[in-house]
C-alpha cells in the first residue's frame, strides 16, 4: 500500500486513541467518497449513486480543484494529508481530483500522494465524529446544505438516532433536528439546489408559518414555486414579509396561499391590518391572551394570594391602557 518510509501518530477521537499510519502511496487505488457532503451535494441522484467516473468528471471542471491543481504545484505536494480508511478518501476528495489532473501530465512525479491512514476497523461512529469535528465544528467549509446533508444520511441511511448524532457533530439536539427535516423536506419536495437552502432554512424556522402551514395543505407547493419563479426573490422576505402575512387575518392569507394576490400585495395587505409592526403586534397578542376563556379558568382555580396579585396587575394595566388610549387618540387628531 505504502511506497517509502511511514510514521506513526496516536488520534484521538471521543476518548479513543486511534493509531493512524502517515506516508505516500499511489492514489490510483484510491476510491472517492460517495457521502461526501460536497460529492453528495452536487452528484445528487435519486436513481443510483454515481460512479468513481462520474465524480472524478465533475471534479475536474470545478473550480476549486483547479486552484488546488496549482497550489499543489506551487508547493510541490500536499500541505495536508488526505484521510483514508479502506482505501476510500473520507477528507481530500478535492485534493486526490488535483493529484489526478497533475498525474494525467506528469505519471512519475504525481504517482504518489500523502495519506494519514485509518485502521480499516475504526468504527463509523468514529469516523462521522472526526468528519463533523473537521467541517461542522470546526473550519466549518461544508456549506449548511452540506451539513444538513451529512446528518440527514447519519439518520436515514445509517439509522442513527439523533440524540447520537448530537453527541458524534458536537451540535445541540435541536439544531441537528433543524438541519435533517430542511433536508428531507427539500428532498421529498425535489428540491436539490443547494443555493436555495437558505430560503427553506427561514421557510421552516418561524413559528408563524408552522401555523399558516397546518391550515393550508397547499402552502408548500405555492411557497416553492414562487420561490423558484422569483416572485419571492431572497431568503430573507421569507423571514421579514411571509412571517408577517402568516400573523394577518385568515382571509388575507387565504388570498395568498390560492394564488388570488401575489407576495407582496399580501404583504402590504397585512401592514395595513397592523402586522409587521412591534408595538401593535405585541398588543395584539396581549388582548387575544386576555380574551381567552380559558384564562378565567385559570384564575378561578388560583388560590386567593394569587388571585390578589393578579387583580393588582389587571388595575395597573386598566389605568395604563386608559392613558394609553387617550394620548393615541391625541396623535390619530394631529395626524389628520
């Protein structure tokens, strides 16, 4: 496997040490790593996994194996080692696709490249946390569809729970949570640009528009195609202006979702109903949360201390809500 002198180093991995084997060997044996994030990302199929060919044919026209072609020249090899375990390439993919450009023109000189070897049995576990520790806590260079990407396979392919995968990338419960159900949705709703992910990062992070979702079924396939349109043009509208319509009366909302008025009309159309303003949102919620029976329930079954202290506040609310209303009314008279 190995040409030349190698050397060993101790890796440490999640309280196990790991004896990896470091030196030069031909990367012609070499096989790229299908779940790769950023393999995976761009040789996207639902039919089949793509072949050794196809990846290596996509890998020699981007952009950053180009540069990495004359960086490694410039510096006459490798200032990394690339990770293998079994022959696959787990972290270098892009580097092994350089050395192989390089080998096209010069077999002798680019026949061998740096690798830091993994015990064939080191475990998957092992492997996802040292991949996750390199690209989601770390240096961090997988974009977020990337990372999404990689957690959503850990769970669905390799069926680890996700409580698991919090511990393996070092990431919180939740956020693993976030970034596998805006994958799978963007799978199921057959959307793979991973230029659009920040749209459906937003699309599925408000509160708001999880209620507006459950009331209409057919929200989904409207969101897409007028993201896909550009009739929603930035990801960020999804986060300022659709949060805003999900908070509007339902026939507004209705309007939107059935195609009856665009984007923006329902925008403007809630901003006129109040919405999308602080101070008014937050009265708003206030009076709803008064206005529910269920809270003389509450209060009813309280005991006397707590009824009292409750009573205090709801005097000092009536006698700001009085002063309030007059000097509103006072600044509705100046503004005619």
């Amino acid at each position: 496997m190995f040409q030349g002198p190698t050397e060993k180093e101790i890796v440490r991995i999640r309280g196990n040490d790991i004896e990896t084997t470091i030196g030069y060997m031909p990367h012609i044996d070499l096989l790229f790593y299908v779940d790769n994030p950023r393999i995976y990302s761009f040789m996207y199929s639902d039919k089949h996994d793509p072949s050794q060919e196809e990846i290596f044919e996509k890998l020699r026209s981007m952009e950053h194996v180009k540069q990495l072609v004359q960086s490694i020249k410039l510096n006459d090899g490798l200032l990394e080692p690339i990770i293998v375990r079994k022959n696959v390439v787990l972290e270098g993919n892009s580097r092994l696709a350089a050395y192989r450009l390089l080998y096209e023109k010069d077999a002798i000189k680019w026949g061998l490249i740096k690798a830091k070897v993994y015990p064939s049995d080191t475990d998957d576990s092992l492997v996802f946390a040292l991949l996750g520790e390199f690209h989601l806590i770390g240096k961090k260079d997988w974009a977020p569809y990337e990372q999404a990407g990689f957690l959503f396979r850990r769970h669905y392919l390799h069926k680890i729970d996700q409580h698991k995968i919090a511990l393996e990338s070092g990431l919180s419960k939740k956020k693993v949570a976030h970034l596998i159900s805006v994958y799978k949705f963007m799978v199921e709703k057959g959307q793979n640009d991973p230029d659009k992910w920040s749209y459906y990062d937003e699309y599925l992070k408000s509160r708001d528009i999880k209620k507006m979702r459950e009331e209409f079924s057919i929200i989904d396939k409207n969101i897409i195609k007028k993201i896909n349109s550009g009739e929603i043009p930035r990801a960020v509208d999804l986060r300022d202006k659709l949060k805003v319509i999900a908070k509007s009366n339902h026939k507004n909302q209705k309007k939107f979702v059935y195609g009856d008025i665009k984007f923006e009309e329902a925008f403007e159309r809630s901003q006129q109903q109040g919405f999308g303003h602080n101070c008014f949102e937050r009265i708003h919620t206030f009076r709803k949360f008064i206005s529910e029976f269920e809270i003389e329930k509450k209060l009813a079954n309280y005991e006397k201390s707590i009824q009292d202290k409750c009573l205090y506040e709801l005097k000092k609310i009536h006698n700001r809500v009085d002063r309030l209303e007059k000097r509103v009314m006072f600044f509705i008279s100046k503004n005619k």
